[in-house]
C-alpha cells in the first residue's frame, strides 16, 4: 500500500527534524564544558541519531526514498513539489 501524499510528507518533515537535532545537539556539545550536561547532550544526540535511522528506515520501505537511486530521488522531489504547488494557499 502506498503512503498518502500528506503522510509522505509528514514523514519527511518528521525526517528533517530529526536531522536539523542531530545537527543542533552535536553543536551545543561542542560548546558545553560541563560534563554533566555533555553526558545529557550524548544521550540525546544517540537518541536524535536512532530516531532519524528509524524515519528514514520507514520512508525507504514505502518507497519515499530511494536513496540508491539519484535519479528516482529527483522524480520523487519533482512530484511532491508539483503537489505542494497545486494546493490552495490558506491566509
């Protein structure tokens, strides 16, 4: 069964989010100089990083992204941006 367009993009935004954590915690532990809060950062950048493995693991095996195909990863950006472009912009 194929994902719906809403929860393809739901779930792309979920995977996105989970990126831009990852990326974000790993730059605050860098930063930080107590060790208390470094351990606490680790814990959750661990937990950033199985969460984005999970989205990710999800989206694959409905076909969202194929990864190992460049140019099905295009055709499937294309197409989503088509849709996003034909819905009514709400005010």
């Amino acid at each position: 069964m194929e994902m719906s367009t809403e929860d393809r993009f739901i779930a792309s935004d979920l995977l996105i989010f989970a990126k831009s954590g990852v990326r974000n915690v790993s730059l605050l532990i860098t930063e930080t100089t107590t060790p208390f809060v470094r351990e606490a950062l680790l814990n959750q950048l661990i937990q950033g990083v199985q969460l984005h493995a999970q989205v990710f693991n999800f989206l694959y095996a409905h076909g969202v992204y194929p990864s190992h195909s460049v140019e099905r990863v295009i055709q499937g950006n294309i197409r989503d941006a088509q849709i996003a472009l034909s819905k009514p912009i709400h005010q």
